[in-house]
C-alpha cells in the first residue's frame, strides 16, 4: 500500500512539474517575448503613428507641393499650438529623427495650409498633378472683391479655397489675396449648387465661414513629425488672429453712389449771394 501511495505521488509530482514547466514556458512566450520585442523594435527606431492617414496624407500633400514651387504654410490652429507648446523639442530633432509623430497624427478631418497667391506661378495643371497623386480636389471660387468698384472687372473670378482628399483625410488649402492697406484676406468659402455637400464635413472647417483678414506673417521652416513645413514665424500672434479675423467687405457700388448723388446735390444747390 506504501509502495502505492509513492508511485502515485511521484506521478503527482511529475504532473506538477510539468505543468508548471508548461506555464513557465507560456508565460514567456507570451509576456516576456512580447515586452523584449517592443523594446527591441524601439531601439531599432520604430516608428509610431506614422501609418494614420492624417500623417500618410499631410505627407503626400507637402511631396506634391514641393514638387510644384507651391509655397504652402501652416496655419492649423490645433497643429500650431501643438508646436508652439513644444517648440524647443522641435528645434532640436533634426530632419528623419523622430521616431513617434506626435502632430500630425493627431485624429481630425482637415489639416489647413494656406497660400500668398500672388507668389503661386504654376497653378495650372495643379490639379491634375493632384490627382495622378490620389488626391480628390476640389476648387472654391468667387468674384475678386477688389475690383468690385471697376465695372469692366467686376465679374473676375479668383480662387479662395482648395480641398484635397486622401482616403478619410482632407487638406485644406487657403487662398491668400493682398489687398491694399498691406494685409493678407480670404474668402467666404461658399458652396454653389453642383458642389457635393457629402465630399467633406464642410462644418468642420476652421476657415472660410466667413471673410478673413490677417497681418502677413514672417515665416520660417521647421521639422515636424520629420516633415519640413512652413509655418508662422510667431505663431502665437497668428493664432490670436483668427478669433478677430472676421472681414466686412465695403459696399463700393453703394459707396460710389452714394457719393455721386452727394457731389450732384452739392452742384445743384443755389448759391446765398
């Protein structure tokens, strides 16, 4: 009966073992190989993030740009402040370094640039060369403002605002114009009829609810998520714009109206003496 009762508990024991063998062995395989291969992949310099489509469209927009002269600039609100809060950081990670991006990967539906028309040379074909990229484009135009008051030119159409789509994620490029008392205005992104309210969440937009005047910023180029971007050279300043960046255009047919009928009446009135 001794002998027995030590067979089956050395055959308990074996089970035991081998049992606790096998959890070891599990363990490792699933936990430990794990937390050596992150750690490993992270030393090799893996990149985290760079697989969202903000990050895979912003990139294809600024190779597309850059390809084409295109001086775009920055003027994401959310992406500029992200950079302004960690500017020193930036400063000092060169071109490639970066190994998590941390900016343009940030979850949203648009990421704004903006454009100095009058520095644009190549804009036709632009949009072609867009779409052999994969980008859906679409352009937002109206009448120049600024020569409202010129009867022969009244009618010139200019553009104001591009979106160009990449899969989920959409670049919206705003249009710049100079006007005469030396600051930077953009249009009222208006939809007519045949455009397609379903191409984009047009609400989202952070520009172009209305007119928009700002200062002309210096610029300076930064690295950012290892793309090279223009962006404010004081971007505080630009980002303390857009709150009051609401434009009220002048009613320059009214106005000249107006005036005529005033400088009609002054010639009409009968002199005293």
């Amino acid at each position: 009966m001794n002998r027995i009762n030590k067979n089956v508990i050395l055959a308990l024991l074996t089970l035991a073992s081998s049992a606790f063998l096998l959890f070891q062995l599990y363990y490792y395989k699933h936990y430990l190989s794990a937390k050596n291969g992150a750690a490993l992949s992270k030393s090799k310099g893996s990149r985290i993030g760079f697989d969202s489509s903000q990050w895979r469209a912003v990139k294809k927009f600024i190779m597309l740009t850059s390809s084409q002269n295109v001086p775009v600039f920055l003027i994401d609100p959310l992406i500029l402040e992200l950079i302004n809060k960690n500017f020193e950081h930036i400063k000092n990670t060169s071109h490639g370094s970066t190994s998590e991006c941390k900016f343009f990967c940030v979850p949203r539906d648009f990421t704004a640039f903006a454009l100095q028309y009058h520095l644009w040379k190549n804009e036709e074909g632009w949009f072609q060369i867009a779409e052999n990229m994969g980008f859906q484009c679409l352009k937002i135009e109206s009448k120049d403002p600024r020569l409202d008051g010129i009867d022969s030119l009244s009618g010139t159409e200019i553009p104001l605002h591009y979106i160009c789509k990449l899969a989920t994620h959409a670049i919206h490029l705003v249009v710049f114009h100079e006007r005469s008392g030396n600051y930077l205005w953009h249009g009222h992104l208006r939809l007519k009829g045949h455009i397609d309210r379903k191409f984009v969440p047009f609400r989202r937009l952070q520009f172009g609810r209305y007119p928009g005047a700002f200062d002309r910023p210096e610029l300076q180029q930064v690295t950012v998520d290892g793309l090279e971007v223009l962006i404010p050279k004081d971007p505080v300043h630009f980002l303390e714009e857009i709150p009051h960046s609401r434009f009220i255009e002048c009613r320059y047919k009214e106005a000249r109206a107006f005036f005529q009928v005033l400088k009609i009446n002054a010639t009409q009135r009968p002199s005293m003496f």
